[in-house]
C-alpha cells in the first residue's frame, strides 16, 4: 500500500475551509490525579497534522476519545486541549460537548487558524457501536457534526482498527483524507514489505499474543527473508508448539489468557517455517530473584519472566544481519528490574545497528524512552495493536474507508 492509495492534505486547499479532525489521543492517566502521563500521542499530533492544518489557514475541529466507561481513565478531554496547545504552538480550544447547538456555534464563531477540541467522544453511547460505515453515517454525532464542516481527515492511527463512528461513519459524508500521522505511520511500515529492506528480523514479547500470531503467520506467507525472535508468552507458545513441557504453571498462564487455542496455528507455522522462527535456548524464572536454566531443565515449576543471556547473545548475532528491525513488545517483565535485562540489551544493541528500526507503540515504546534510546530508532509507532493489525495483512475499517473516499472523489470528478 502506498499513500496513492487515499488523499493526503497535500490534495486539499484547506485555507478557510472547516477541517474536522479524529486523532487518537488517548493517554495514561493517573489514577488518583487524573492527570495525563505520557503525553506522546498529544505531540505526535499537535505538532504536525493539527499545527499544518491551523498554519494553512483552516478551522480546525478535533475530535478524540479517552479511555472506556467505568475505567479509571475515562475522563473529560479539557487537560488535554492544554496539552495540545503547547504543541500545536497557540490554544487549543475546549467544548465541552460532541453535538449540539453550543458546538454548532463555536464552530460558526471560528476564524481562519483557529482550534478546537470537542469532548470525549465516547460519552456518546452510539461511539462505540461497532457497525458498517454507512450505518456509522446515520447516527446522531456524524448527522448534527458533518453538515457543519467541509473536510474530514482521519489521523487516528492507534484506532485504525476500529469500526466506530467517529472514525468511518463521516468518510462516507465528507471529502476525505488521512492526516501526516497516518501517513508517517503507513510509510514506515511500509517499508518491512520492501525487498529493498530485507532481511527483516521481527521480535515478539508478551502483549497481544494472538495478534502477533496473525502478524507471524502473514509474514511467513509473504516472504522468505524474515526471522522471527520470540520472548515472553509469544515464547512460550512457540515452545510448547515444538513440543516442549513449559511447565504446569507457565501452561495455566496461557490457558488463563485463552492463548492454549492458538497451539494449533504455532504448530503450523513451526511444521512449514520452523528454521525462521527463534525461540530461547535458556529461560530466566522466578525463584525469589532471577534463575537461568536451559530449556533442556524444563519443565519447571517457577513462572518463566525473560529470555537468559545465552538467548540474548544469540539473538544479538541475528539482528547484526538485519536491514530492518521491528520491536513489537519487551521479551520479559520488564515492569521488574530483575527480568529487564533481555529487552534491555536487546534495544540497546539494536540502537547502535545502522537498519532502519522500528518500535511498536505501547509497553516497548516506553521502555525505549525509559532507556534514553529514542532518537537512535527511526520510526516509534503510535499504536501497537494498529501496527500489529497492519502487518498481519487485516483490512483495517479506517484505512479501507480512507481507500474508498479516493476512489468516491475519482468517480465525482469524472
């Protein structure tokens, strides 16, 4: 895919024009304070889609969700229209509604840069209704808001792969784009399919386990330069599928999770491409403090918590060959100090390989800011189950809407 595929910003004169925006601000949040904790998201689009658009001349409207309702982190968006004013470099307006008559007036009263945050869209119950966008088009939000604007531009990568109205439902309404974080997001991932760019070595931890299995089966299907260094669950799932006995703790582990059901489809990754997949040769267990043993000495009855530093070594060698890395998520618990050492030494070797290195967003992204590293890697993804669903080969609803929105534009044209 490549940015031919859908309109960009480059495609639109925005000067004047009303530019509804959804990016994907969605933030940790302190528990007690209820303040923002990591802000990366905030700049990511405050300095590039939502500066350009205001610096081009447009009114521009964003609108984001926070959190689920019932969790500590679903709150009102009104701190993070502060956030996002120091870095789209003026005030970021908050409304606090989605739709309504004082919305309808904010949006009548904007002139030419100006900004505005609406409210989290999910106090609106109908935004997390997963349905087609031509249903998403009738609901309430996407009828009072679209009448109101000109363009649409989608730049909420980290939610690519929901089908949700705020997110479809006014691509089917409006002219529409994908904004620079999409953009930049697409580009980047983009690149591990390039032939140019292999050999690729991708490695997989603990998060979203049966996602990265989908990524693993569509990478196996679609190359023959790729390897795959496997850590934490990932890990043990591989191993028990070459038949290893992890241990009736770690097992509980997987079927807790629901993860023994995705046996069957490690087996048949490990039968046709078990030379492409890497899994450790020693382990790092729980033992009061951190206890290496090879995987010869399975089963154990200690939980398995990091890759031991015989597996460090050898995965240090393979990445040495790579034109391009991809971190999906930390191979240990890397939460405790004892069990960091494998994500740890493996990042910071990658940091100083001259391939073009990629991390997935979430927990690994965090541990390269942690480490000091980040500006050693070239691409840190927004959205870790996004990047996941990208490279599985999925279609995901708002990169098909974006690609229809193109196509709805070439028809009018004609």
């Amino acid at each position: 895919m490549t940015m031919k595929n859908f309109l960009t910003l480059d495609d639109f004169d925005l000067k004047g024009k009303k530019v509804l925006v959804r990016v994907d601000i969605n933030s940790p949040i302190d528990a007690v304070t209820k303040e923002i904790t990591d802000d990366e998201r905030l700049m990511a689009h405050g300095t590039t889609t939502i500066k350009e658009l205001s610096e081009k001349g447009a009114r521009v409207i964003i609108l984001s969700h926070q959190g689920r309702a019932g969790d500590s982190d679903f709150i009102s968006l009104e701190g993070h229209a502060r956030c996002l004013s120091k870095y789209a470099g003026k005030e970021v307006k908050f409304i606090d509604a989605v739709f309504g008559k004082s919305v309808e007036n904010a949006i009548n009263e904007m002139r030419n840069g100006d900004i505005i945050l609406l409210e989290n869209t999910r106090f609106y119950s109908e935004e997390t209704l997963e349905r087609p966008p031509d249903a998403l088009a009738h609901v309430h939000m996407v009828r009072k808001l679209a009448p109101l604007v000109d363009i649409f531009v989608n730049d909420a990568f980290g939610a690519i792969h929901r089908q949700q109205a705020s997110l479809v439902g006014f691509g089917e309404l409006l002219p529409t784009a994908a904004g620079r974080v999409v953009e930049k997001e697409l580009m980047a991932l983009n690149r591990v399919f390039d032939e140019k760019m292999k050999p690729v070595v991708f490695v997989f931890g603990g998060v979203k386990v049966d996602d990265s299995v989908k990524v693993i089966k569509n990478i196996m299907k679609n190359g023959s330069h790729e390897k795959i260094l496997t850590g934490g669950l990932v890990a043990n799932l591989f191993l028990v599928a070459k038949g290893y006995d992890i241990g009736s703790a770690n097992m509980e582990i997987l079927k807790g999770k629901g993860l023994d059901k995705l046996i069957p489809a490690a087996k048949e990754i490990i039968a046709g491409n078990g030379h492409r997949i890497e899994t450790p040769v020693d382990l790092a267990v729980r033992d009061g403090e951190r206890t290496e043993i090879s995987v010869s000495e399975l089963p154990t009855p200690l939980p398995i918590s990091d890759i031991g530093r015989e597996t460090v070594g050898r995965y240090c060698k393979i990445l040495e060959d790579a034109k391009t890395i991809v971190f999906s998520s930390p191979v240990g618990q890397y939460e405790d100090e004892r069990f960091r050492y494998g994500t740890k030494r493996l990042l910071e070797f990658a940091s100083q390989l001259e391939a073009f290195k990629i991390v997935g967003g979430g927990h690994i992204a965090e541990t390269v800011n942690s480490l000091g590293i980040r500006d050693k890697f070239d691409h840190i993804s927004t959205g870790g189950r996004a990047t996941l669903y990208h490279l599985s080969g999925e279609k995901t609803p708002v990169i098909t809407m974006l690609q229809k929105a193109k196509e709805k534009l070439e028809k009018q044209k004609e």
